[in-house]
C-alpha cells in the first residue's frame, strides 16, 4: 500500500484475488469452524436487529452462510453474497441442511454490488469487512442498497483504539493498531485491515447512516488452532506467537495473551454496530 493509504485498481484486485484463493481453499472449515457458526455475536446482532417478517436482507461477504441462514427464519428473503464461488457453495448446503427454502445466492463483491437501489430493509456483513481493500466504498453500498430506514448491521474484529483500548496516547494507540493488523496480515495474507470503533462510526456518519447501537464482545482464541487453520507453516507460527508475546503494553492490553492450562490464549475485540439510513 502506498503512504497515502490509496492503493491502486492493481493492488485492489490482488487483494480481491488473495481473497478468493484463501476462502476458497478453506471453505469447508469455514462451514464447521464454532467461531464463526455458533459465535456470541450472532445471536446477539439478530436480537438487537430485531427483523421482520416482510423484510428482504443481503448479507454481504456471507462466507459459509451462517449470518444469513441465522436471519433467513425470521424474514422473508435472504441473499447470501460473497465474492468466492467455493464459499457460495457451502452457504447453499447448510441452507439446503436447514431446510430455508428463502435464501438464494449470489455472487458479489462488496464495494460493487449488483443490487438496485434501495432495494433492501436490512444488509449485514459479519467477521469479513477487515478482507475490505476500501471500507468506505462498502459503506457507500451499502447505504446505496438499503431502503430509506433500512437497517446496516455490522459485526467485524477490531484494531484497539480509543474506544477500545483506553489509557494510552494516540500515537501508542496507532502503533498498536499498526501491529495487530501486521499480526493478523502475517497469518492471513488476505487480511486488509481491521479498523477501529470509532473509525468505523465515523465512515457510517459521513455515508447517510445514524449508529443506533455499538458494543464490543470479547472472542477468546486459542493461539495454535487461531494460527494453523489457514495453513500457516511452523515458522509463521512462530513468529506469531513472538509478536504475540513480546508487543508493546498497549497491544498486550488489547490482546490480553495468557497462559490456560499450558495453552497460549488470547482475546479479540468483535464489535458490532448498527445503524439506519437516514
């Protein structure tokens, strides 16, 4: 990436295609994988949605499928879209396995989605605007697809921040965040970056949306099985549990990395924001 955080259409669609390469090749553990199937945020980002039976939802980046199959008993149609085939496939079985005659796929990438215009009452991406080469172009397809008043349910890691990460300076704050999304770009070539809180509600304001709701749940992550699941080799494990364990105090106090019972944990920071268009 360049100095100015632009990058250009090339580095755009390598990032896109590093994407599809690593979900593609892990979707199958993506389907079974407790963190994002059974995860504490999504039933609580479904009960503070609270949809409605008449509503037509676009979960965007859906992955396995499990944040649209989750909201697909209480609307009446879903589209779960994502931009790697492979992952598409597994959201139409688990659909198929749950018996949700309502969902459909569609193949889409989240900073240019094929969807008209106001055309839904809820969009929702879950554990996936951190893959993002350009969160504010999402956003702003996101405000342009949603109906007027129509809901925007965003659940993703975050960088610490102020928000987040209370008690440090702006500029240790920065470093930190600098070092995370190292951290997570090291085990996850794919990872563009995640942002924080603040900045995330801020993106949403500028784009027409009004944040209704915005909290943090904590993820607790067992290092070895976090740090293999996307292939990692033994020296890029390594080198993981180093950053992990030597970062400066305002990464350590974001990360929390411990000891349980002879195993290395550590914690992220999930949030979840929603907002309506105004």
């Amino acid at each position: 990436m360049r100095a100015s955080g632009k990058r250009t259409a090339e580095e755009t669609a390598m990032s896109k295609d590093l994407v599809q390469k690593q979900f593609g090749a892990h979707a199958a553990s993506y389907a079974t994988s407790r963190v994002h199937a059974k995860g504490a945020s999504l039933a609580r980002v479904v009960e503070l949605v609270a949809p409605q039976r008449h509503w037509r939802v676009l979960d965007i980046a859906t992955g396995a499928g499990h944040t649209a199959l989750a909201f697909a008993p209480h609307v009446a149609h879903v589209i779960a879209s994502d931009i790697t085939d492979e992952m598409l496939a597994e959201a139409r079985k688990l659909a198929a396995d749950k018996g949700l005659a309502n969902v459909e796929t569609a193949k889409a990438d989240a900073e240019a989605l094929p969807f008209s215009d106001a055309s839904f009452n809820l969009v929702t991406s879950r554990i996936a605007p951190h893959h993002f080469p350009d969160p504010a172009r999402f956003v702003r397809e996101v405000v342009r697809v949603l109906k007027p008043g129509g809901t925007f349910a965003l659940v993703d890691n975050i960088a610490p921040d102020t928000v987040s990460t209370p008690g440090f300076s702006a500029r240790d704050l920065e470093d930190a965040a600098q070092t995370y999304n190292a951290f997570e770009k090291l085990r996850d070539p794919s990872h563009a970056r995640c942002l924080g809180m603040a900045e995330w509600s801020a993106l949403m304001a500028a784009s027409g949306l009004r944040v209704t709701h915005a909290e943090r749940i904590p993820k607790d992550m067992e290092f070895d099985p976090w740090a293999v699941r996307l292939g990692c080799d033994a020296a890029t494990v390594a080198t993981l549990r180093g950053m992990l364990l030597r970062g400066a105090p305002a990464l350590q106090a974001f990360l929390k990395p411990r000891d349980v019972e002879g195993e290395l944990w550590f914690t992220l920071d999930e949030a979840i924001i929603t907002a309506t268009k105004v």
